[in-house]
C-alpha cells in the first residue's frame, strides 16, 4: 500500500524574544506565576517585517533543504494557520509564490492549534489518492497579532514561529513497520465555541479581533478530548503507549502536556516539551517541536511517533507516524 513517508523537516522563528520577565511592565504577572501555571519561560514574537507568509516559506525551505527537495519536487502545499496574511487568497499560494513554485496547487487549512494534525492526516490522504506524491506541509502563526496585550490570561501564552514537513508517497507493506502514516483519528464539536475564540471576522465585525479563552474551561475539556482521539489512534494501529517511541503533543501548556501522557501511560522520557522555549505557537506548536527533537538526535529513523493538539472550536486530533 502507499505510505506518507517524513521526507525532510524545517523550522523558523522570529528573531525577538520575549522573556516572561518583559511582561512584568505590561500587565500584573511574573516569571514565577507564568512558569508555574503555563511551563512557558519564553516566546518569539514577529517583527513587522516578519508574517505567517514569510516565516511559512523559510520553514518550508528548511524542510526542502533537509529533504534534498526543490519546489519543483512539490506537488501540494498544505498550510495550517488561523493567521493568514489576508483574508484571501490564500496564505499557501502566496507561499508557493514566493517559493517561486507555478505548478501544482495549494490551500490553507483552518482548525486553529490543531491544524497541523489536520494538515498531516489531509495530505495523507491526497498521497494516498493519488493525487499527489510530495506535498509541504506547514504550520505557520503570528498570534501576536491577534492578542490583547493588556489581558494577562492570554497575552503570556502564545508565540509566533513555523514548522513544515515534506511527505511523499511511499510504498508499504501494510503493517506498524512501514515508515510514513500510520492513523489518524480527527475531532470537532462547535459547542465549545465560546471557550477559545477571537472575536472578530470579516462577516461579522469586519475587523480582526482579540482572542478570547476560557483558561479553567479549556483545562477541563483538554486531558479527556486528547485521550480519546489518541486512544482511537492506537486501536486502528493495533498497539498500546508502551510501543511509542515519542509522543509530540501541542505545546500549550506543561500541565496539560503531564496530565496528558500520565493518563495515556506514556514515559515522561518519552515525551518532547519545547513550550518552555516557544510558548503556544498553535499551528506552528507541533511541528516546531518536530524540529527540536530531530535536531538533537532525539527522534531518528525508524521511530515511532505520536502527534496530538487540541484547538479553539474545540478542534482535536492525533497522527501515528513511523519516522
């Protein structure tokens, strides 16, 4: 059977760095409040030359370089972002463009801090179609365009960044050894709307907006949605935690992150945290971790990984992967 096998990864971030110690002038916080209740020391945030579209393209680059790709090997981009530089076109094709990429096609993805799952298990199934046999797969953000920065329960948690990944088709055996897509199990319920929102949109206000989170509401639903999609995950794989290699969860939040794999009986060992080091980069939150632990040797070939967010809507979903 045909596969989607990880190619290449890639990240960018902007250059500023916020320390949590910057916001102690701006609203009534410290570092010590912030670590405690988020795991969050840090965050870049974009400068005005910096947006989704162009931290997109360098991650996509980098993803590229590692593959030993051009854009000419690409068939689809896939973009995860609810920060698109305009309302349309699409933030992809203008990615593509400035890949200088004229082939093929591209479309943005929406499902907020989940879109990266999202993203993964949709080019999946274009590979597996047929309709595609390499396609970029970025999650880029500029939440910080987004926030209230006189709102201390928001402002502190969320980074801007990008993360990509090249799949390509592969063929298979069929069985838990192939590299590439393993499963992938996909959840919304609008109810939750109100909970993780931004208050703003071109058919209602006309304007942006802020966004808007119910912390302690968030926190309840996040452990029991993320474990359900993560078990129906390894029931269509046929394994259990104890068979994972690593699992790369959305960086929201260190708290949710333990009680997450506590519950699921996954190894702390086991599981990569860079929300200290990025903050809730929402799209970008999964693959920008990808990169980390790449990079330092933690994830190699043949590993078995586990990918999971949950987002505004609520949204929520898991990806098993062999690396």
């Amino acid at each position: 059977m045909i596969r989607s096998v990880v190619r290449g990864n890639g990240a960018a971030l902007p250059r500023r760095i916020m320390k949590n110690a910057d916001f102690e002038g701006m609203v009534e916080t410290s570092d010590e409040w912030i670590v405690q209740r988020t795991g969050i020391r840090q965050r870049h945030v974009a400068a005005d030359d910096e947006t989704t579209a162009s931290l997109g393209e360098a991650a996509a680059r980098a993803a590229l370089d590692s593959a030993g790709l051009t854009p000419a090997d690409i068939d689809l981009i896939v973009l995860a972002t609810s920060t698109p530089n305009n309302t349309f076109p699409a933030t992809a094709v203008e990615i593509q463009n400035r890949l200088g990429m004229h082939h093929g096609f591209a479309f943005d993805m929406q499902a907020v801090c989940s879109g990266f799952v999202y993203a993964v298990a949709t080019a999946d199934l274009y590979i597996r179609g047929g309709l595609a046999k390499r396609v970029l797969v970025i999650g880029s953000e500029t939440f910080s365009r987004i926030l209230d920065w006189s709102d201390r329960s928001t402002c502190v948690l969320f980074g801007d960044g990008a993360g990509a990944v090249v799949l390509e088709a592969a063929k298979g055996a069929g069985n838990i050894a192939d590299r590439g897509v393993l499963a992938a199990s996909l959840r919304s319920d609008g109810v939750h709307k109100e909970k993780l929102f931004v208050d703003g949109g071109p058919s209602t206000t006309g304007t942006v907006g802020h966004l808007k989170m119910e912390g302690r509401e968030v926190f309840k639903h996040a452990v029991g949605m993320i474990t359900d999609v993560i078990e129906a995950t390894f029931a269509e794989a046929g394994i259990t935690a104890e068979d994972l290699d690593w699992f790369v969860p959305h960086q929201a939040n260190k708290r949710i992150i333990d009680a997450s794999a506590k519950k699921l009986g996954i190894a702390e060992e086991k599981v990569v945290v860079t929300v200290d080091l990025h903050g809730n980069t929402s799209a970008a939150s999964v693959p920008l971790a990808l990169s980390v632990a790449v990079a330092d040797g933690r994830i190699k070939k043949g590993d078995l990984v586990l990918l999971e967010a949950m987002g505004g809507g609520f949204t929520w979903g898991a990806v098993l992967l062999r690396w």
